[in-house]
C-alpha cells in the first residue's frame, strides 16, 4: 500500500499543475478580448474587429527598428518617416501567416502610391532560407528584417500597442508614432481598415 501513495502525490501534483497553466492560459487569453485597455500612457481603445488604436495625441514613437533584411540589406524604419509604415510580424512556420500573405501582398501593391510602405519582420525562423523561400513564394513585394530571436519586438516601448503574437500588424503614422495594432491574421477587407484612416490623416 505505501508504493501507492507516492504515485497518488504525483497525480495531485499534476493535476494542480495543469489546472493551474490552464487557469494561466485562460487568464491571457481574456486580457487579449477586452474593448478598451492599455495604460494610462497608451489610452488606446481596441475593437471588435481585433483592431486597438490610439488617438493621434496620445501616440508614442517607434522604437528604433534596424538591422539586416532576408536579403541581406540594411534597412531602417525611421528612413520611411513621412509616409504610413506597417510593419507585420511573421514567421515561414506560421500557419495563419501563409493564409494572410496574399493580403498584404496586394494591399501593399494598391497602397503604395498612397505614401504607404510595408515592411515584414521575420521571427523565429533559423535559417534565413526559409524566410527567402517564403517571401518567393507568396511573392512579397517588401522587405522583410530578419530577426529570428525576436530581439526588434522586444525594443517596443512598455504600455505601448506592441506585437504579442505571430502575426501580428503595427501601424506607424507619418509622424513616426505607433497608431494601431491588429493581433492575428488579417483579411484584405480588415487590413484595409488598419491603414486606411491613417492614410487620410494630415
């Protein structure tokens, strides 16, 4: 009977664990399905549609996002100031990533005469062939900066609409300023809606 209770003591402790990461699981996935939030700093309000944004006043910069692109080139978002930049997170790996890819390809070609300028960040992928393959593939017509340690979302400022998830969409207005944020897959229809109220601002 003794050699029974210490294998009762592990299923306790299991049981525990896993209520307890489900409890954990159940948590962030509430915080990401709320109307309104952020901080008092960030004072932006997210939609329905999955879309946060923030009013021009209350905006923060852009942190600074440099580095090589997957085709080896140096690239700096502050050099696109003046025009709407929308940066979208993405990974060769990610499912919901190759269903969005041909929305942006063509949103970025129909926005582009519009002062608007798409840039990727590529995570997680480690070897940089597979995001070159991936971009060949759904034949992007942007650059992409390779990060694969995610070490450009971690520069986002604290309170600020940055990316939390893979993909994720960051909108920064002509000023330079963080304007919008869209956590998961976008349609066309949906991207449409993130960039173009930034697109009309003065």
């Amino acid at each position: 009977m003794s050699a029974c209770r210490p294998r009762r003591t592990n299923r306790r402790r299991i049981a525990l664990f896993a209520a307890g990461a489900a409890a954990a699981s159940l948590a962030l996935s509430a915080c990401a399905e709320g109307t309104s939030g952020g901080s008092a700093q960030t004072r932006f309000v997210q939609g329905k549609n999955g879309i946060a944004t923030v009013p021009k006043a209350d905006r923060q910069p852009a942190p600074d996002l440099s580095g090589k692109t997957t085709a080896g080139k140096a690239l700096d978002v502050a050099d696109y100031k003046g025009k709407v930049v929308v940066l979208n997170v993405w990974g060769s790996w990610c499912g919901p990533c190759i269903a969005e890819a041909p929305n942006f390809a063509k949103v970025a070609d129909e926005t582009k005469a519009k002062g608007v300028q798409f840039v990727g960040i590529n995570t997680r992928d480690a070897e940089v062939v597979q995001a070159v393959n991936f971009e060949e593939q759904h034949k992007m017509p942007y650059p992409s900066l390779y990060d694969p340690k995610g070490k450009l979302l971690l520069r986002f400022p604290p309170g600020s609409l940055n990316p939390q998830s893979v993909p994720s969409t960051i909108v920064i207005d002509r000023h330079g300023k963080i304007a919008a944020r869209s956590l998961g897959p976008l349609t066309k229809g949906d991207l449409r809606k993130l960039i173009d109220p930034l697109i009309a601002e003065k």
